[in-house]
C-alpha cells in the first residue's frame, strides 16, 4: 500500500462517525484540522476592514502588537490604520485554514466594541465562537429601551453574572448591542435570553430554565425524557391601565338637530350699535371705557392698601367674662340659697 492511500485510509476512518443520521450534533466531535491537512493553501487572498469609535483608540494601540502576535501564529496579516480609524486582516500565502479569516475578523469586530483582547483572542480557538447581537432595532421607544437594557444587565451586574455562570460565555453589554464569547451552544441560549428580555420577558425565568436544564442533566433517568413539565411558563399579562382624565366631560344628549349658530362680531356690533358708530366715535368709546377701566382699578387697589391699617376692635376681657357669667347665672337657685341663710340666722 502507498503512503497516499494510507493517509486516505485515515482519513476516511476519520469519518466514519459522521455517515448516517445524526441524533444529537453537540456530542459529535469535531477533529482538529491541521496543516497536513491543506499543503497548497489557500487560492486567493481574502481581506476584511473594520472601524473603530475615537474612544478606542488608546486601548487598541497599546494592545496591537499582542493582536499581531496573536494573528501571526495562523499566518494573518493585521495592519492599524489610526488616520482613518481602521483595523484590517488579510490572509497571506503561508495560511492554511480557511475558516481563521473569519476568526479574525471576529476578533477585530469585538475589539471596537469595547471588548478587552484578553475575552476576544479567546474566538480563534476552534470550540469557541461569537455572537454580536443588535438590540436597538427591537425597542422602539428609547425610554423602554433603556429600561429593559439595565434589566438584562441587572443590579451590580448580578443578572448577566449569572447568565455568564450558567451558560460559560463572556457577555458584555455595550451601547446598542450585546456581544457574546463563548461555546456555540451557550451563544444560542445568550441570543435567546437577550432577545426575549428585549420583548420584555424578564431574565429571571431563562435563568431559572437554565438551572433546572443543568439539574436535569445530571440525573441519567431523565437526560433522555422531555423537561417541559419541570421548566417554568411564562404568561403575559397586560398589566398596563389607561390613565383616567382629571375631568370627565359628560357626553351630552343627542338631539337630531344641529345646534344654532353662534352670532357673529358684525351682528354683535349690530345689536349694541356700535356698527354704526364712525371711526372717531369708536376711538372716543374705546378711550372711555379705558379710563373707566383705570379707574375702578384704582379704587380696588386704593381699598386693598387701606385694609392693612384698619385698627381692629377692642375687647375687654374682664367685661366680657362678667357678662359671660351672668349670662349663665341660675336666678332661682340663687334666691334658694338666700332664703334658706335667712333661715339658719332666725333661729341663731
């Protein structure tokens, strides 16, 4: 047997677990591809260019040299562009993986949205991947939006802490979109949670789901048995109430006639007479009822200044507290006490 058809003899027993139907792809083992693998490279050369905000700057100038290195050991080219704001990866004739120029492009799209090189170098691995998911688009009141963006992060950061524990991803939350590092099946529950938070369906259910799936999974009778009946349901209530005027307005009677019609200025003018007044007549009128107007705005003014120096009444108190005794001085009484002390000094 030649060498070449030993390698092919490999290769295909290398294989052999992918041919038939599958039932569950996660537990498929990906083998590693090698340089062996691809000795031509690669046909064409293949570039991807990202811009990064003014704020970035500083942080991907000083961490550059570490991406290169990082590129550097699968053949990527990495070029910074600071005049125009510009991160770029190209392939070069020594790369052999045709899948790393995506990995980088990743790396390089995490980077200028504010995620540290030491979460972002973790997507070229193979078993790890990313997820930038937009959430600006699926609010669209800005006051919701914003609302529902500090639900997800939670209080200090308790709700995405935990989401990171539960599902092994990096999760960092970052103007309008959320960016994931982790294993391709935790970014699927990342993408679910974030998005159903966005539709406002609290965090904490995915989370509690998320907890009794790993319960779940560690009992061997029930691995292979549907967890619908132990996972919590979510029912939406509306809860949101119309807000009642502060002045109700009573509809009134319906009547099939319309309602008469309002006089106009002329025929208001005509009723009074003053349409028939001439130009200087009505200046003279409107001056009078001017100064008229002046006038008893005098008197009120004069009245309201006045009241604060009218002297109040004088009361005296001892007179008042004697008329108030005699008020509720009993006669009769008084004149059986007077007769029965004559009483007492005739016999004496």
């Amino acid at each position: 047997m030649s060498d070449s058809e030993s390698d092919a003899g490999d290769q295909t027993a290398g294989i052999e677990h992918f041919d038939g139907p599958v039932e569950n792809a996660w537990l498929l083992k990906i083998p590693e591809f090698k340089p062996e693998d691809n000795p031509n490279g690669l046909l064409e050369e293949s570039s991807f260019s990202c811009l990064f905000p003014k704020y970035r700057e500083k942080y991907i100038k000083e961490c550059w040299p570490l991406v290169v290195k990082a590129l550097g050991t699968h053949h990527i080219k990495a070029d910074l562009d600071l005049i125009l704001g510009n991160m770029t990866v190209r392939t070069t004739r020594k790369t052999w993986d045709p899948y790393i120029i995506l990995k980088a492009r990743d790396l390089i799209k995490l980077l200028s949205r504010s995620v540290p090189f030491e979460q972002a170098v973790k997507v070229l691995e193979d078993e790890i991947g990313c997820d930038i998911i937009k959430v600006k688009n699926l609010v669209a009141n800005k006051e919701k939006f914003v609302k529902r963006r500090s639900r997800l992060i939670g209080p200090n950061g308790c709700t995405l802490k935990s989401l990171e524990l539960l599902t092994n991803c990096y999760v960092l939350v970052q103007g309008a979109t959320v960016s994931a590092i982790g294993p391709y099946k935790g970014l699927q529950c990342v993408r679910k949670v974030v998005e159903e938070t966005m539709k406002n369906i609290h965090p904490i259910y995915n989370i509690k789901a998320l907890m009794i799936k790993r319960e779940l999974m560690k009992d061997e009778n029930l691995r292979e048995e549907n967890w619908e009946r132990f996972l919590p349901r979510f029912q939406s209530k509306n809860t949101t109430k119309r807000n009642k005027p502060k002045v109700v307005k009573k509809k009134k009677e319906y009547t099939p006639f319309p309602p008469p019609l309002q006089d106009s200025k002329i025929d208001k003018q005509l009723a009074s007479g003053e349409y028939f007044l001439t130009d200087e007549q009505k200046r003279s009128k409107k001056r009078q009822e001017q100064v008229d107007k002046e006038k008893r705005d005098a008197t009120v003014q004069k009245e309201r200044r006045e009241r604060d120096f009218v002297a109040p009444e004088e009361t005296n108190r001892r007179a008042a507290k004697a008329n108030s005794a005699d008020t509720q001085l009993d006669v009769k009484s008084l004149k059986g006490k007077i007769a029965k002390a004559n009483k007492r000094a005739a016999r004496s």
